[in-house]
C-alpha cells in the first residue's frame, strides 16, 4: 500500500515516478507546442496577470457554490484517486476537484492561476474504480503539462481575434487559428490519455473507459479487440471521398474520435517509450528548461511524416505516394545532371597522337565513375526523403 502526506491511497501497489517531466508522456505533436510556448521568458506570468479579462474567478465561484468538491468527507473514492494520480506523478500541489450534476459522461481540467478539475456524474456512475482512475490521471495530466494555462490562454487569444474577424480576409485567418488550436487539442488529449495509463497501469481498463464513453454502461454487450477493429477499419475503409469527410469530422471537434484514442493508446502502450518510463528510464523535470525547440518541432514533424508513410487511409496513402514519386523523381533528375556535368569534366584532358587521351584520361573515368557514384547517391536520397 502507497501512502503519501496526504493520507493513504488505492492498495493496489503501482510504480511511482519521481521528478517525472510531461515530456515523457506528451505526444510529439503537444510536446513541440508547449516546448517553444514554454521557451518564451515570462509567457505564463503575463497572462496569468491577465486573468482578470477571463472568467476563471466566476468559474471557480460557480463550482463552489453549485457542485460538489471533492473530498475526504465527499466522493471520498474520487479523493483518494486524485491524490494516488498526484502522487504517482509527482505533482506537489494537489489541484481541487468537483463533481457536477451533468448525464454526459465528461471531465475537464481549466484554470490559470491553479488548475481546476471537474467531473461529471454522468462519467462517475458510467465507470468502475480502475476506469475512473485512469480519467483522473488523463486529467492529472492536463495539469502537469500546463495544458489547463495554455488552453486557456490561446482561447482568450482566439476569442479576442474573433472580435476583429470585420477585418478583410480576418474570417480565413480566423479559421485557420481555430482549426490549428483544435489539431492541438486533439494532440494534447492523446498526451492525456498516456498520463492516464502511468497513472492507471491497466491497460484494458484504459480501453473499456472509452469504450463505455463511446457505447454506454453496457460491457457485456462489448469487446475490446472488436472496439480496436473498428479503428482499424476506419482509418483503411473506404476511397478518397471517405479520407476527406473523415477531415470534415474531425475539425469541428476538441477530441479524437474514442476508437481512434483507444487505438493510439494501446499503440504506445506496447512502444519502446512506454516501457523505458515503466523502468525508470524517463526525462526530469529540472532538465525541462535546457529542452531543445528545434529537437522537438524536428520530432513532430518526424511523427507526421511517419504518419504518412505508415498511413491506411487513402488519402495519406496517396500523399505518401506522390511524396514518394517525387524524391524518386527529384532525387534521378539530380543524378542525372551531376552524371552529365561530372562527364564533361572528365573530357578535359588532352588529346594525344591518334585521337587518344593521355594523362586525362583515367581521370576523366574516375570523375564519370564518381558522377555515377553520385547519381546513385541522389537516387538514395530521394528516396530517403520520401520516407520521411
């Protein structure tokens, strides 16, 4: 049994990770935004000053007055889960909790002076204790990598620019904002869900939660490995009309799809990174601040790339495709020209008795034989660049 300052926490005995940084956990894509966010000296200070403009004090008057918080004397389960999640992930400061009257299964984590975590009763009656572990650290998580400031942040920033949208062409640059935020968003749940299963270290119970956040408290009527077909299934059905209402779908929405979760979940779950954190082996928090920009936005671009090329859906396929034809293309064509200006060179020795070369000669030949050496290599790289 784990036990903390605090009071005790859940029997089942689970590993702890010490100075652990969200980068551990964070996907590529969030890790790279909130890398260079957190680069810029005083970034959270000022707006942290600014959250009189926002209505985070209203908000955490409403949760006091109109839900219930969490605690040893109320949801005393709840509260034994979020300090077990704190403690496991070795946030100090134990962020307050509420529960409020709602039947959509949700939970959400706000705030910018200090995060806020808010559940609903629809998701506290939907799951079981190890399902609802994982919830609270998928939210325990938001708060670690300071999702709860940075989202509300460039939502005040959004809300703002929407306010000059009477700009000419501010509509278009408008929308583009937005639908970069909500890609963020996407990507910063996918990290979430990870802190959730450090947090949980179950998982299938991981798995059932979505399942049940997507189907209803009706398990027996459900399977995990048929949920993660079905995954599988959406991302490879179908033509291109079906990869770009895909697209169509999913920019209005703050959250991947729940099988899509389920899916990248178990993924990383069976990776190299998982087990390495499991082991002991993750980056610290002190080390957060000598963090390269450059590395991480490298990395996310890595991860998209990789998407690409390991894609099912038609779409991403085509793409990789064509990125393929084209380093092939790129990559001959640059062969080529160093082939024929590296034979040129090669003619530049003098003609002896007989039309013959002399000293010339042998190398020119080695020149050509290096321009083919070239094309080869150009040819290699082309392809390389296609892959990633």
């Amino acid at each position: 049994m784990t036990e903390n300052d605090q009071g005790s926490v859940p029997s089942r005995q689970r590993k702890r990770f010490p100075g652990i940084s969200s980068r551990a956990y964070e996907h590529p894509a969030d890790r790279s935004a909130l890398v260079a966010l957190r680069k810029l000296s005083g970034f959270d200070t000022a707006f942290k000053a600014l959250s009189g403009l926002l209505p985070e004090r209203s908000l955490r008057l409403l949760y006091l007055s109109d839900s219930v918080r969490v605690s040893d004397a109320q949801f005393s389960h709840l509260n034994d889960m979020l300090r077990d999640a704190c403690y496991i992930l070795d946030l100090e400061k134990v962020p307050p909790m509420y529960v409020v009257q709602d039947p959509k299964p949700n939970a959400m984590c706000i705030g910018l002076d200090e995060p806020i975590i808010v559940v609903t009763t629809g998701l506290v009656e939907l799951l079981d204790e190890e399902e609802m572990r994982a919830v609270v650290g998928h939210e325990v998580g938001h708060a670690l990598s300071g999702h709860a400031v940075y989202r509300t942040v460039l939502l005040f920033l959004t809300n703002l620019a929407l306010k000059v949208a009477w700009i000419p062409l501010g509509t278009v640059a408008i929308t583009a904002i937005v639908t970069a935020l909500r890609e963020w968003f996407r990507k910063s749940e996918l990290s979430a869900d990870r802190a959730g299963l450090l947090v949980g270290q179950d998982v299938r119970a991981s798995m059932r939660g979505l399942m049940k956040i997507a189907g209803g408290n009706h398990l027996h009527e459900m399977n995990v490995d048929a949920f993660l077909a079905q995954a599988d299934e959406y991302e490879k059905a179908g033509d291109l009309r079906d990869s770009v209402l895909k697209i169509l779908n999913v920019l209005p929405r703050s959250h991947p799809f729940t099988t899509v979760r389920a899916a990248e979940l178990k993924k990383w779950s069976e990776s190299r990174d998982y087990q390495r954190i499991m082991d002991g082996h993750y980056p610290k928090r002190s080390e957060d601040k000598d963090t390269s920009v450059t590395d991480s936005f490298r990395e996310s671009a890595g991860h998209y790339a990789d998407t690409v090329r390991t894609s099912k859906d038609p779409l991403l396929k085509l793409v990789g495709d064509i990125a393929g034809g084209a380093g092939d293309l790129a990559g001959d064509l640059g062969g080529r020209l160093r082939n024929r200006f590296g034979g040129q060179g090669g003619q530049g020795g003098q003609t002896g008795p007989g039309g013959q070369k002399t000293d010339g000669s042998p190398g020119g030949d080695a020149r050509a034989d290096g321009g083919d050496g070239k094309a080869d290599g150009g040819g290699k790289a082309g392809d390389g660049q296609s892959e990633g």
